[in-house]
C-alpha cells in the first residue's frame, strides 16, 4: 500500500465506507481460529482485508505528536510487516 498523507477526513471516509459487517460472524471476512491451522492462506487474506482498512488508522496514529516514539516505533513496525503480508 502507497504512503500517503491521510487528513482525518479522508481517513474517515475510507473507514466509513468499509462494510464492517463483513468481519463480524457469518460475513465473508469471518473465520474461526481453527482455520488458521486448515485454510492458512484463506485466513490471511482475510486478516489483510481488515488490514487494509485500518492502516490508514495505524498511519495517523504515528503522525499524533504526543504519541510516545517507541509507540510510534512499534506501529510502524507492525505496519511495515503487514505491508509485506499484504501487498
């Protein structure tokens, strides 16, 4: 996913726009733990979806200037593995 800068606005609508619903039980993204064991591949382009809905979330987070480095560290950290995970 491209880096871009997110306003909160811009953030809020892609959030909005998701359909949530889709990773709660009986949506299309829902998966029970004992799939990660038989459909790996299947969970993880599940978890990618949710992913890809979040990281602009993840991303503002990291711009907030109160928020300590070593957070911020982590996050992007997270970000830049599921980056990889989740072309």
């Amino acid at each position: 996913m491209a880096d871009q800068e997110w306003t909160f606005e811009e953030i809020d609508k892609h959030v909005q726009a998701a359909d949530l619903s889709a990773f709660g039980a009986g949506g299309k993204h829902h998966f029970e733990a004992a799939a990660v064991a038989t459909t790996p591949g299947d969970v993880l382009k599940k978890i990618c979806a949710i992913y890809k809905v979040v990281r602009p979330i993840l991303v503002g987070v990291t711009k907030i200037p109160f928020i300590p480095k070593k957070w911020k560290d982590a996050i992007s950290t997270f970000i830049g593995l599921m980056d990889k995970l989740c072309p």
